[in-house]
C-alpha cells in the first residue's frame, strides 16, 4: 500500500461530501423555485440528496464483485447515523421528537431493519427483493408528500426556515442550480470510484475484511452530510430536522441504497456469515433502541446522547478487537453482555413504562 492510497481514499471522501452538498443544494433551489414545499423538500429531496454518497458507493462496490461494502456501507450507515450523529446532536442540544416519527416514521425504520435481516437469512439480496425495497420508497415518498400536509405550522416554519426559495430572479439561478446537481452527480460517481478501489486495498494491507472497512470508515465517510445537516440543525435550533433527518435516512438507506444496489447487480448482494451474524442484528437492535428513547417525554436528553456515542464506540472497538482477535475481546464481551447491557435494557424499560403510565393518567 503506498500514500497515494490513502491520498486517493481521502480525495474519494472529500468529494463525495461535496458532490452531495451540491447535489443538495442546487436540487433544493430548484424545487423551491418550482413552487414545491420547504417540508417536502427538507423529506424528500434533502433525504435522498444526504444518502447520495452511501448510494454511489454501494453500487460502485456492488458492481466491482465487493459486496461486503456494499451491505456494511448500508448497515454501518445505520448504526452511525442514530449512535453517533444523533448522539452527537443530543449533546449539543436535546432533541424534541415529533408524534408523528414515534408513530409512524420509527415503526417504519424498525420494520425495514427486520425485513433487511430476512432478506438477509438465505445469504443473498436478490434483484426480486431488490424491486420490493426500491418500490417502497417510491410509495413512501409519495405519502411524505401527502402527509407534509397534515404537519403543524411549527415544523413548516423550521423547515421553511431552511430549504425556502431565495429571491432571486432571471435565468441565471436556473442554470447555476442546474450545474451544481450535474457537477454534484460527477463528483459522486468520481469519488465513490476512488474511495471504493482505495477502501479495497488498505483493507487487504491491513488485513482487514472489506465488511469491516465499509462498516466503520467508509459508512461514517458517507454519512458526512447527515452528521453536517443534523449537527448544524442542532446548533441552530432547528430540532426536529435534526432528528427527522436520521431516521429518514435509514430508511432511504434500506428501501433506495439497498434496494438499487441489488437492482443493479448481476446476481443480487451476496450477505456475508458475519454481517447475517452479528452486524445486522446489531443494527436492527438499534433501531428498537430508538423507540423507548423517542418516546419518553418525546426527547432525547444529553445523557442519552452520551448513551448514543458510548455504543457506537464500544461497537467499533468491538469490530477492532474481533478483527485482530486481542486478548481484550472476552473482557469486553462480558462487560456489555452481562453488565451494560441488561442495565441499558431495565434503565429503558422503566422509563419507557413510567412515561406511558403518565401519559394515560393524562389522557384519563
């Protein structure tokens, strides 16, 4: 492995983060500009731009043979995108967590990681399932569209705050904007080429699995514009785009990442022992985490941000420690399987109970 390796994996970072910034960008002015929503935008457009990157890569990896970072791109995503961004946002500044993504939108997310998981059992992601799951997001993006009308003037002012049209006239904004998506889409297809190929062969250099490079540095490249978009609406205030903006990207994540990458491959995305194994049901735990955590007084409070991030690094140095077989993966193996967790479980559990007992009495 020489520098220009790592020269290349880091160019092939960089310009996926910025060929999505611009894709965002110049797509959302666009559909501002032909009279569409700040909601919808923020749902549809900002959603699908921000998964752009673990898009381009899964399917750049899934037609070079490298299946293993095409499922850990999407799987590794996921586990970042709640552990460490909303983590991150939490700490920054507590999350309020609309009725509607409890309802609605969190069931969603949990459904698709368990259908993820079954797909996943016979080893393989057909073209078949590949159609089932690119499918439902067009029929999920249809109903946000129907459902942004329902939302409360709160949330519409949030998102009208960021994603409302500028004034600006004439011709030249349309072509501006135009060029930022082309460019946006070349910079995608360009970087994912590099990153993939890179990501390739540091992982043969350090004798690490190609499942293990896309569940840790490439899923937290491609989630760049997630942590970017979640972390910025935290400082700002913009609370519930901070949180909207992650579970709406898992779900792209499975139903269009996931489900064009096994369109597009000649034989399906063939799921390796170890990610059927651990990764998945990893991720699939994650998402149920979410529901007790949403749900009590609807926030995500700073302790449970730390929550957040002491998981995702206990989950990477799992991976780390499992890789290199270190003497300290049974120490860390006990610590959560016979401490943490069952503590994290009951902690859960009774908030979550004592929550749902107040909020009854209150309806009473």
């Amino acid at each position: 492995m020489t520098i220009m390796t790592w020269v290349f994996f880091v160019g092939g970072l960089v310009i996926l983060i910025l060929g999505a910034e611009w894709l965002v960008r110049g797509a959302s002015r666009l559909a501002a500009k032909v009279g569409i929503s700040p909601l919808v935008i923020g749902l549809t457009v900002v959603a699908f731009g921000t998964s752009s990157p673990e898009m381009a890569v899964s399917v750049q990896s899934s037609l070079a043979g490298q299946s293993d970072i095409a499922v850990g791109n999407v799987v590794g995503s996921n586990i970042f995108n709640v552990l460490f961004i909303l983590g991150l946002s939490a700490i920054i500044a507590p999350l309020i967590v609309q009725q509607q993504l409890i309802r609605l939108d969190v069931p969603i997310m949990i459904g698709l990681s368990f259908l993820m998981y079954f797909m996943s059992l016979d080893g393989v992601i057909g073209r078949f399932e590949g159609i089932l799951l690119f499918g439902g997001i067009i029929a999920y993006t249809v109903f946000l569209i129907m459902q942004s009308r329902k939302e409360n003037k709160i949330v519409e002012d949030e998102y009208a705050q960021e994603y409302a049209a500028k004034n600006e006239s004439g011709w030249k904004p349309w072509v501006i904007n135009l060029g930022l998506v082309v460019i946006g889409l070349a910079l995608l297809v360009q970087g994912s080429n590099w990153l993939v190929e890179s990501a390739i062969t540091i992982a043969r250099s350090l004798g690490l699995s190609e499942l293990i490079i896309g569940l840790t540095i490439i899923a937290a490249g491609t989630s760049m514009p997630e942590v970017a978009t979640s972390v910025m609406a935290a400082i700002k205030g913009e609370r519930d785009i901070a949180v909207g903006n992650v579970v709406g990207s898992n779900i792209f994540n499975i139903l269009s990442v996931l489900g064009l990458t096994a369109l597009v491959a000649p034989n399906g995305i063939p799921v390796s022992a170890a990610a059927e194994a651990f990764d998945i049901p990893v991720m699939v735990a994650v998402a149920v985490m979410t529901l007790p955590i949403f749900f009590t007084n609807n926030l995500i409070e700073r302790w449970e941000g730390w929550l957040f991030l002491f998981y995702y690094v206990a989950y990477t140095a799992y991976l780390i420690l499992d890789a290199t077989q270190h003497d300290a993966l049974p120490l860390l193996n006990n610590v959560l399987i016979f401490g943490i967790i069952p503590i994290t479980v009951l902690t859960l559990g009774i908030l979550f109970a004592t929550d749902f007992t107040r909020q009854r009495k209150a309806k009473a």
